[in-house]
C-alpha cells in the first residue's frame, strides 16, 4: 500500500495576496493588476489577487480586477476607497 498524499492545486501559482501596508506604500489613487506587477508587488503570473488587512489605510485607493477579504473591504471603504 502507498501511503495518501495531499492535494495542491496547479493553479495556486496565479494567485497572490497584498496587504493594505504595500498599497499605503504604492500611493498609487488607482490600483489594478499591471500597476501592482510593475510596482513588483505580486509575480509576473498572477491572474487572481486579493488584499488583506493587516494595518490601517489612509489614502482613498481605487481597485480595479482585484478581489478583497471582508475586513480590507470595510477599511478601503472607510478610507474614501472603492471596489470596482
């Protein structure tokens, strides 16, 4: 008998995340996947990102093609921000 193996998607490796810290760095009113991989924020192949909250966020930041957990959409939305 072979013992069991886990499972992990080949597709994990599209995926990344960005905190609220790095688009507080970026400074950028506009964010969305060309400016995050050109900033060097996430891989050259990610398709799919998502922010996650872990510290406050000040300026009002626009997010276009980029998903968000439920705790960075409530801080982004009180900064001024938007989920498009």
């Amino acid at each position: 008998r072979l013992p069991k193996r886990g499972f992990k998607s080949a597709n994990l490796k599209f995926n990344d995340e960005v905190t609220l810290a790095d688009l507080e760095a970026l400074g950028a009113a506009e964010v969305d996947l060309l400016a995050l991989k050109q900033a060097g924020l996430i891989t050259a192949i990610a398709k799919n990102v998502k922010v996650v909250k872990t510290s406050a966020l000040t300026k009002a930041v626009k997010l276009t093609g980029i998903g968000a957990t439920a705790a960075a959409k409530v801080a982004i939305e009180a900064a001024g921000g938007s989920l498009a």
